[in-house]
C-alpha cells in the first residue's frame, strides 16, 4: 500500500496541519468547558435535591417500608451503625441515639422508634455530638450520635 505525503510546503500540508490544529483546540475547549462547569457547580455547595449522607430525610423515610429506625438506617446508611471501637462500645461509649437533643439511648434503641413522626435523621461525629446532647452521663464520651428530630406534637 503507497501512502501519499505531501510536499513540505504544499497547500494539502497545510490544510491537514490546520485541521489537526482546530481539532486539538476543539478538544481543548470541549474539555475546559466539561472541567469548569463541574467547578462551577461544586462551588454552588449541596443541591437540594441531594441530600448528605450525613443525614436521612423524611421523604427517604417515606420511601422505604420499615417498622423501626434501625431498620431504616440499616438499609440507608449501614455505616451509622458501626462504633469505631468494640471495647468502646461495649463501654457505653459506641453510637448513642438522641430525640429531640436529648439522650434516648444507646444504637440499639434506634428499634423503639417508629418513623412514622420523625422530620429527619442526622448523624454527628463524637467531639462535635457530645455538647449536643442533654442527659448524656459527665465525662461520657461517643464516637457518633445519631440525633432523631421528631414532628411536634399538638
């Protein structure tokens, strides 16, 4: 097979030179555009559609059918459930539950709960938990809480 080259300053030299020089700008700008749209957006902080894992909404709530709390965290944020530390745990310093801001127990209670009135599930880290939380013993430190807000009653 003959391959045709075309001569050093040869108009088709230059026409195929300048086609490989707008398709290298093309994707440059393509690829800036994607990058900065994506800056842009990760800039604008969460959309409101899209909830943090951090937190289980009511309408997530509604979505699922379960019978207690800890059911639903099991199956949307398994995680919540996992105290970093067995002995901690063991302890009385796992993953503590709040309602309402104040102690409810520890992550097992989570099954005492109904979802049918809770606004939302938050789950807080341990330092930033502990002076949250009303009735929690002197000194009782958690790696994690998670803070059940219940619908007010009337």
């Amino acid at each position: 097979m003959k391959t045709l080259q075309a001569k050093p300053d040869s108009p088709t030299r230059y026409r195929v030179r300048g086609q490989r020089l707008r398709n290298l700008i093309h994707c440059l700008l393509v690829g800036a555009s994607a990058f900065a749209g994506a800056a842009c957006a990760s800039t604008g902080g969460e959309r409101a559609d899209l909830p943090s894992n951090r937190i289980i909404t009511e309408a997530q709530l509604n979505e699922i059918s379960v019978t207690h709390l800890y059911e639903a965290v099991q199956r949307l944020r398994p995680g919540w459930l996992q105290s970093s530390s067995p002995r901690r745990a063991a302890l009385g310093s796992g993953i503590v539950v709040a309602m309402n801001g104040s102690y409810f127990g520890m992550v097992g209670s989570l099954r005492e709960i109904s979802p049918v009135d809770v606004v939302e599930l938050r789950f807080l880290e341990g330092g930033e938990a502990e002076p949250m939380i009303m009735g929690l013993r002197p000194g009782q430190h958690v790696d994690g809480a998670i803070m059940v807000q219940m619908r007010g009653r009337d």
